[in-house]
C-alpha cells in the first residue's frame, strides 16, 4: 500500500506543479462548452436542452485528450522501466496511475460542471444531474482512456491516434451518462437505471483497463 | 545452512527487430561477484541488461536467480540503473528520491539524508530535480541503488556522466556492496574501478 | 543569470518600495470615495437599486482590455526592445487581468440576473467578456507550462500580441453572430446617456480601481523578480561543490542576498 500511496502521491503533485497539465484540462473543458452556442446559437431552450449533451462531449474529449502523456512521461524519463521491474504488481500500478490521473484531471470536471451548467442555463436539478452523472462516469472514461494510453507507449505515438483508438470504447458511458442526465431532467425514465449501468461500465472499467493497460505495457517495452 | 545466491543464464537467445543479437550465451555469477559485460556498440550490452531486467522477453534460454529471496523473480530482486535517470524535473531531490525508496521499498529504507551524503549532493536535497547538473542527475540515480537494497545491480554505463571524483565515489559504493554479498553486472566501455570478470559479447 | 542582469530589476524593486506605501494609500482612499459616493447615488428608477453594481461592473469590464493593453506593451518590449522588466511585467499582468475579467463576469451576470431572469445570457458583451477571460487563462496556462520563464517570455508575448490584434475581430464576429441570432437585442448594459449624479462615481470607481490595478501590479513584479531571483540562486547553490561549502551556509547566503 504504501507503494501504491506513493505513486499516486507523486503524479498528483507532478501533475499540480508548474509544467502539471491538471487544470489546462479544465481550460479545455470551458472553451469546448463556450464554443457550441457559438455553433447552434444562442437560444436558450435549446442549449437548455442539449446542456447535459454539450457538457458529457465536452469531458469525454477533455478527459481523453489529458490522457495522452499518462504513461509516455514514464517511459521517456525511464520510471516505466522501474515501475515494471518493481515489486508492486503491474495491475494495481496502473490502477493507481489512473486514479492519480482522475483525481487530478477527472474531478476538476466535475467541479467545474455547475459553473458551466450556469452557461447554458440549466436548472440546479439538471446541473446536479450531470455533475453526478459525471462523477460516476468519468472514472470509466479515465480508465478506458488508460488502456489507449499504453497503447501508446507501445507504437511511440500519441494523441488523435489515441483518440480514435478509445473514443468508440467508450461509446456506451456516453449513452448512459447522457441518458441518466436526460431522465432526471425530463423522464420519462426513471434516473435510477441508466445510472445503475453507468455506475456498472464505471466498475467493469476498473478490472479491464488496469489488466489490459498492465498487458499492452509488459509486450510493449523494449 | 544458507546457500549463496547465484545469477547464471544459460543458452540466452535474444532477438531483436527481426535480428538475432546474440544466441548461446550462458554466463553467471555468484555473491561478492561483478560482471563487467563489455562488447563493440550493437554488440547487445544493454539488451542483456534489459533481458535480466525482465524488461526484453529472450527469445530462447533461461535467467534465473539460485538461492535468492524466496519466490521473487528476477527483476524483484535487482535494481536496474539506465542510460535514463527516472527523475522528475518538476519534484525536489528529495520528493524524487523518497519515491522511489517508498515505491520500491517496503521496509528496510536507508534514512534519505544518508543516501544523498552518500553519493555527495546533500546540499541539494530541497531543490528541484530540475537544477541538477547531468553529473548530479546521476548522482541522485546512485542514491536510489542505497536507499533501498536490492542483491542485484544491473547497471548500463554507470560511470557516464560522473567526474572522476564521482566514479571513485562510485566504485567505492560497488565494493560495499559487493562486500555485503551483493551482484554487479555491469555494462561498460572502460574500467569501473573494482575487479570484475569480463562477459565479452559479439565478435 | 549574471549580475548585469540584476541591475535593473535592482532598481525597480527601490522604486517598488518606496511607491507602494503610496499607491496602496491613493487606492485605499478613491475606492473608499467611490464606494461611499455609489452608495448615496439616487436608485435607478427602472433598475432600482441594481444599477449600483455598475459601479463595480463598469470599471472591472474597462480594466480587463486595459491590461490586455499593458500585457500587448510589454510583449513588444520582450520580442522587440528586449527590455529586462518587460516579461516579469508582462507575467505579473495575466492574473490580475484575468481576476479583473472574471469579477466583470460575475457582477455581469449578477446584474443580468433580475433583468433577464437567468444569470447568463449570451449576449454579445458579456460574451466578448467571457472570451476574453479565456484567453487570459489561456496566457496564464501557457505561463505555468514552462519552467524557465525566460524561455516562456516569447511564446507569450507573440501569443498576447496575436491576441490584441485578434480581440477586435472576435469581438465584431460576436456582435455579428449576436444581431444574427437576436434582431431586437435585450437591453444594453450601460448606455451611454447617464445622468451626472451616476458619472462621477463611476468616474471615481475606475480612477480608483485603475490605481488597484497599478499597485497590484507592482508588487506583483517584484514578487516575480524575487522569485526569479530565489530561482536562480538556487540553481547557484546547486551547482556549488559538494564540500567546498557546507549546506548551511549556502542556505545563509540566500537569505542575505535576498
């Protein structure tokens, strides 16, 4: 545990320290929501409508795109080297990366979420919907972006490649995200079971990409 | 009655991009000992390194570690000192160095203080990794080596870098270790200033 | 960093201490007078009582594109004069500007809120605005990504010169998208015909939160020329022998050259 302590510890602080990219994925989240009234207009029904939509799209690819250098930074400096050689299963390694990568990156979303729910004139219901929809799906997000992020080590290259790469995986947290957010706001659904399958891609999320990112990893050093 | 570790490979085949690097090599060595592998550029030192470091899968043959620490693999047991540091820039000597004691730990950690007087750059510890000289960057890497114990070394040209103050420094560093039963392999171009036998791959 | 470097800012911090009590007190004083003259201004006889928040709106909205301004001076002192201070003013200009611009949003839609009944509307100034602060945060973004300031001054500075000649082109495409979208515009913020009794506090209000701005600013500055210079004597002290000083007395060092 204390290893696992130690290296979440580490990315959080790197990721807050001067050259950290914690809150420019906060900056992107904003200006993707500021520039879609710009797009369809400044009626404010209608970006009340598509408000839970605007804000999951804008998380999903801030959360994506702050993904890239996860494990890259790692293996430039040659920390991955050590971190695979170490005495700490690879798995929980990666698992604890990605949370230190959500508590950095993911959260600051979700936190911003009221202030741009503001924006697009959504109510205190329908803002408290999408930031709850956001907490329990952008774990999901982060951990299948992980998996994309190995990848990426693996062929020495990053960005759009790791975007195309996750985007279609992670599909299905879009749909039910949006789908809970919808239902709270305007039914006919009941919140409570699309939310339960968001809370259930979220937790599948947490076996899979640790797994998976830990095996892309192991093949793909050299 | 406790048997002395012993790192042997035997008929190690390594294979990479499609080339056969090298095949059939069996070397070993025992407590107390250092191999100093050595071998024309291409020759494959590092990718030996790499292979008992785990961090290559061989593509033939066998590296094992006898009478080591319970059922720890190979690379459990070693530290492997690269041609990279594995330092953040954006963290303090200190930060840096007690990460890696903590990650790789588990126990029986040299007081960090201790491990930077060690390899001479104590009067560093509260500065950012950032400030470091190449020669100082190294240093803090040796330091890594002392702050958690490791039986085997596994270091890829360990002297580049260090001044000849730091490789005396170093080699100093290498008979205590080799003094309290520990294993050396080195991969090197000149001497390291302890006595070694010589691994010669390639032709 | 040499010691020819220094000179200046060794200047500029004497003048920063010797000018800052002063400016502090000048500030003190017109925001107190400001605010006094606001609170006896009449009560608007559309807007009640709302209209004082203008007093506040009003000056924060002007200094978010001044110092865009003093931020787009001190660039070209960078990438043209190359002028010492000219980054540090530059760097130390961002978070004020963009504190500047996020108040302006704040009492914006504070003040929006009983007119339009939401606390945003996209209107095409208030819009403009929340640009702008974008922008800023952009700038400061880009600041913080680069360790050594020095490399950073540049990339900044073509960026805010990028941005000043930029601004009035989103800012006409704004409107522009605005009038599109919105032919009879909700009612205008601070109209042009105001009645005496309203001007000269507002008067007052920017005079005094420009001196904010400047006193803020200054120290700001020499907070960025310690910084640079705790930076570059700790990169003195790390580069000193191991042995040749003892680690104490480097640390002594620091604190008597600073």
């Amino acid at each position: 545990m204390t290893a696992l302590g130690a290296l979440i510890r580490r990315d959080i602080r790197i990721a807050l320290r001067i050259g950290g990219g914690a809150l420019i994925g906060v900056l992107f989240f904003l200006t993707v929501v500021v520039l879609m009234p710009f797009a369809v207009g400044p009626d404010l029904a209608l970006l009340t409508r598509l408000g839970p939509a605007i804000l999951w799209l804008g998380a999903l690819l801030s959360s994506l795109l702050t993904l890239d250098r996860l494990f890259t930074a790692d293996h430039e400096d040659g920390s991955l080297d050590l971190i695979v050689m170490s005495r700490t299963p690879l798995e929980l390694a990666c698992a604890a990366k990605a949370l230190a990568h959500w508590l950095a990156a993911g959260l600051p979303l979700v936190i911003a979420t009221p202030v741009l729910g503001l924006l697009l004139n959504l109510d205190a219901t329908a803002t408290g919907a999408v930031a709850l929809t956001l907490l329990a799906g952008t774990p999901a997000l982060t951990f299948i972006g992980m998996i994309g992020a190995a990848l990426a080590v693996t062929m020495h290259r990053g960005g759009l490649l790791l975007a195309v790469l996750v985007l279609p995986l992670s599909i299905p947290v879009l749909i039910f995200g949006v789908a809970a957010s919808q239902a709270a706001i305007v039914g006919p659904l009941p919140f409570g079971a699309p939310f339960s399958i968001l809370c259930a891609l979220s937790l599948v999320s947490f076996v899979i990409g640790p797994f998976a990112a830990a095996t892309s990893l192991r093949n793909g050093l050299d | 009655m406790q048997l002395s570790p012993r790192l042997f490979g035997r008929d190690v085949r390594c294979v990479r991009g499609g080339r056969e690097v090298f095949t059939g090599l069996a070397f070993e060595a025992g407590a107390g000992e250092a191999l100093a592998v050595t071998g024309h550029n291409g020759a494959g030192k590092t990718s030996l390194l790499r292979l008992i470091a785990g961090l290559l899968l061989p593509a033939g043959g066998t590296i094992a570690i006898e009478s080591g620490e319970g059922e720890l693999t190979v690379p459990e047991q070693a530290h492997y000192l690269g041609h990279r540091d594995a330092l953040k820039p954006a963290l303090s000597v200190a930060e840096n160095l007690t990460f890696w004691a903590d990650f790789l730990g588990g126990g029986t950690i040299r007081p960090i203080p201790d491990c930077l007087a060690a390899v001479g750059i104590a009067h560093t510890i509260d500065l950012p990794a950032a400030y470091l000289s190449a020669g100082q960057r190294r240093r803090l890497s040796l330091a890594r080596l002392l702050a958690v114990p490791r039986l085997l070394w596994l270091l890829d040209e360990p002297t580049a870098a260090l001044d000849v103050a730091g490789q005396a420094m170093f080699a100093g560093l290498m008979r205590e270790h080799l003094a309290g039963g520990g294993l050396i392999v080195a991969a090197t171009h000149g001497p390291l200033g302890i006595d070694t036998s010589e691994l010669r791959i390639g032709n | 960093m040499s010691l020819i470097d220094l000179a200046n800012p060794t200047r500029f911090l004497a003048l920063a201490a010797r000018l800052l009590p002063w400016l502090a007190l000048v500030t003190v004083g017109l925001l107190a007078a400001g605010l006094y003259l606001s609170a006896v201004a009449p009560d608007d006889y559309q807007q009640g009582a709302t209209v004082k928040i203008m007093f506040i709106h009003v000056p924060n909205a002007w200094l978010s594109m001044f110092v865009w301004g003093v931020m787009s001076i001190a660039s070209l002192g960078t990438l043209v004069w190359r002028h010492p201070l000219a980054d540090v003013a530059a760097k130390a200009a961002a978070p004020i500007g963009a504190s500047f611009t996020f108040l302006a949003l704040l009492t914006g839609s504070l003040w929006g809120r009983p007119m339009w009944g939401t606390y945003w509307e996209w209107d095409a100034r208030l819009t403009s605005v929340l640009i702008l602060f974008l922008m800023y945060l952009g700038l400061m973004a880009l600041w913080r990504s680069v360790e050594d300031p020095t490399r950073a001054a540049r990339a900044a500075a073509v960026l805010t010169l990028v941005g000043a000649i930029n601004l009035p082109i989103i800012k006409f495409s704004v409107d522009w998208w605005n009038t599109l979208h919105q032919p009879a515009s909700v009612m205008r913020m601070g109209g042009p015909a105001l009645d005496k009794s309203f001007l000269i506090p507002l008067l007052v209000m920017a005079v005094g939160f420009s001196f904010l701005f400047i006193t803020l600013h200054v120290a700001a500055m020499r907070n960025e020329i310690l910084r640079r210079r705790v930076r570059s004597l700790q990169m003195m002290q790390a580069r000193a022998y191991p042995g040749s000083a003892p680690a104490s007395g480097a640390t002594g060092q620091i604190v008597g050259a600073a």
